[in-house]
C-alpha cells in the first residue's frame, strides 16, 4: 500500500461572485475534510496587470488598491469559514507572473498588504514581448484576426518567458501546470523542445519545486506537465507535490492515486510540503 497525498494546495472557489470556483469556501473546506485531508489551501487567481482584458473575466484587476479590497475580503471569509472546521486552512494565490518592473511593482505592493501563507507561480497568459498585448490562452478565440504566425510565435514565446520568469524569480513556493498551453494543443511540436529543456533545467538549477496537476488526467488524459518532463524533474531531485486544481468540490484529490502510482514507480524521494 502506498501513501496517498492528503492535502492539496491548488483549489478555487466562487468568493464574492468573482471568482472561477462552482463552490464556496465553506463546501470545498467541508469536503476536504469529509475526504480526510489533514490540510487545503485554498489559490485563487491573483491577476493583475495594467493591459489585462477586464471584458474577459472579473477576476481580472488593472488596478493594484481593487485587488487588494477584493483579495481582504476573500481572505476574511476564509478565517471565518476555517474558523468552524477542523481541518488546517492555508491561504495562498495562483499568481499569474511577468517579469516587467511594473508588474512586479504592482504584485509586491498587492502581497505587503496581504496575510497569505504560500504562494504559487503560474502563466496562463500569452503575451507580447513588451507585455502591450496580452491574452489568455483560454480566449484565444478573441485574438485579433489580424494575428500572423510571426506575432502568434510571439505570443507564445511570450507564455514560456513568464514560466521561465516565475521560476527563476523566487517568489514563489511551486510552480502550476507549467506546461498549461499544451493543452490547447499550442507548443507540442519539436520546435519547442528546447525552450522546454531551458524551463526544466531552471526548475533544476533553482531547486523551484512544481506541481503536478491532475486537472489534465480528467481534460486530455495526462496531467501538467506530462508525464515525461515531470519524471526529468523528480529524477533531478526537484520537489514535487500533487494538485487537483479543483474548482469544485467533485475534484478534491482526483487523480492522487494514479500519480502516487508513477512517483513510486520511479522512486520520487522529494515531496513538497508547507512547514507551517
Ligand atoms: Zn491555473
Ligand atoms: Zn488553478
């Protein structure tokens, strides 16, 4: 018998109407601990960015003092909700990084202002080089039709300089998805292998742990990353802990089982834990 992971650091949920959970905070905190998951943490999506489309989601800020309103607000209800359960509640963000000087202006000033526990990297954005442009990558039917394969190459260049950018950074405790635009079938030709080898060697190099999200398994039948560069990292000794990305309470620890499975398989020894 295996050891099956009993947390999750990667969750959403509904806060304040803005958010892109199906489920509150209090259903999702209940059914992790009906699951009998010693710890959650709870990541919604801290977006921020002068040029971010607003039209597209109301998650999305182009201003840093409304973010930090909504974000108090969702973390309150949070202490409120955890305050009636047993289980360890962590706070934490799904931050979408760029690597501009005002972007990270933006996101230090958001974070001083915040009590948050962890912290997790993510790119869910393609971009322009100089961040003009951005797009994410599940709008990507709102691209201008005017958009050439140059420009696209571009773009996607763009949503690996921001993984790139969120390892090598050191804001943050894991990684999500890192390979997240694959699964709209963007970069999975040879081309991109070695922008792909350059992110893996910097997760090495930094000892950046990342996750490995079964959000996948259940959307196009293989986690984020794949299977393959998720064992060149656990062979590299970099850190690695599972995530259900869940959005609603139904997909709380899907998966753990199966990639448990592969860990064992090829003896994983590095896990990543919040030491709280
Ligand atoms: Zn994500
Ligand atoms: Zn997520």
């Amino acid at each position: 018998m295996i050891n099956i992971q009993k947390y999750s650091y990667h969750t959403h949920n509904n806060s304040q109407g803005l958010f892109d959970g199906k489920s509150s905070a209090e259903e999702m905190i209940a059914q992790a601990e009906a699951l009998g998951f010693e710890e959650i943490g709870v990541s919604n999506h801290l977006c921020v960015h002068p040029n971010v489309p607003l039209n597209t989601s109301k998650m999305f800020f182009d201003n840093p003092q409304k973010a930090i309103d909504i974000y108090k607000k969702m973390y309150n209800e949070l202490d409120e909700v955890a305050s009636r359960h047993k289980i360890k509640v962590f706070k934490g963000f799904e931050v979408d990084f760029f690597p501009s000087a005002t972007w990270r202006s933006w996101f230090e000033a958001i974070i001083k202002e915040l009590d948050y526990d962890y912290l997790i990297g993510a790119s869910h954005f393609i971009c322009a080089a100089d961040e003009s442009f951005l797009c994410n990558i599940y709008h990507l039917n709102r691209l201008p039709a005017d958009t050439d394969s140059d420009r696209m190459q571009e773009y996607l260049r763009g949503y690996w300089k921001n993984v790139q950018g969120a390892v090598e950074s050191g804001y943050f405790n894991f990684i999500a998805h890192f390979d997240y635009c694959t699964q709209f079938d963007l970069c999975t030709t040879p081309e991109w292998d070695e922008i792909k080898q350059n992110v893996i060697d910097a997760f090495s190099s930094h000892k950046q742990p990342f996750e490995i999200n079964t959000g996948g398994i259940e959307r196009i039948g293989r986690p984020f990353p794949d299977w393959n560069m998720a064992e060149k990292l656990v062979r590299r000794g970099v850190p690695v802990v599972i995530s259900c990305d869940s959005h609603h309470t139904s997909q709380i620890g899907r998966y753990f089982v199966e990639v448990e499975n592969f860990l064992a398989n090829i003896g994983c020894k590095y896990r990543f834990k919040l030491q709280k």
